[in-house]
C-alpha cells in the first residue's frame, strides 16, 4: 500500500486531470446554462489555487439578491452533478456574501468524499476566496482570484 504522500500525489495528479477536464466542461455548459432574469452572475478566476486539489481554476457563483439565492459552479461540480448546484447565502452585507454550499459522492481513487466549501464575495473590489472545509484539515484546500460581472 502506497504511503500518504502518494496517495496525495495521486489525488492530486487526478484532480488536475479534472480541472482540465473540467474547465472544457464548463466552458460548454457555459453556454447552455443561463442565468434567470433576477440573477447576477459572478465569473471568478483563481489567481491562486492550493496544489493539492479540490479547488478549480474557475468558479461561476448566480445570485438572486431578491429571492436570496445561490448557485454555483465549477469544474468539479460540473463533472460530478452535471450542472450548478444550489448553496447558501449564510450572510450578505452591502458589499460582502458569504457562501457555503456542498458537493457530495466526489468519487477519487481514495475513496468518496462529501465535501462542504464557504467562500466570501467581495461584490465591491470582484475579488472571491473560498476553501474546502471539514474533510481534511492538513490539506486546508483553498483559492482566491478576481470575478467578471454581469447581469
């Protein structure tokens, strides 16, 4: 049995085969995934990613502030459940939301994950930083980068 750094490299190397996989998926789904007439629909790029997997390059967040809804996106959730995905808006102030929501059955050669996220949303300056949260504290998965509006 192979040891934990490994295995690490291993979820890792498969992670990044997603991302790139991922990414093409969501580019195409992109275009057959349109956001409702309320929805303001922040594009996010990372500028940085941690290495070791579970964050994607890109995360697509829909949010209804009338209705005080979200949806997001991204690669993983994209491979894993085929389009965006409801979350939660656990607070929203003038400027800032913050975000939780949760992918489940995320299938690696480790084994199968639950994996809950939270991010905060910068709504003034577009920027974006979320995390992975709960299932493995010394991987402390995370990302950050700026987002592109529009409505």
């Amino acid at each position: 049995m192979p040891g934990p750094r490994k295995q690490l490299e291993k979820v890792t190397s498969i992670m990044t085969y997603r991302a790139v996989i991922g990414a093409a998926l969501l580019a195409l789904s992109s275009l057959g995934t349109s956001a409702s007439a309320a929805e303001t629909v922040y594009d996010c790029t990372a500028s940085y990613r941690s290495p070791n997997g579970f964050i994607g390059p890109r995360v697509v967040f829909f949010i209804d502030e009338g209705l005080g809804t979200v949806r997001i996106l991204d690669n993983m959730i994209q491979s894993v459940k085929g389009g965006p995905i409801r979350g939660e808006i656990s607070s929203s102030s003038g400027t800032t939301d913050r975000l939780a929501w949760r992918v489940t059955d995320v299938r690696t050669t480790q084994g199968v994950y639950n994996i809950r996220y939270k991010a905060t949303l910068n709504r003034k300056s577009g920027t974006y930083q979320m995390r992975a949260v709960g299932f493995n504290h010394r991987w402390r998965p995370k990302g950050e980068g700026s987002c592109t509006v529009s409505r």
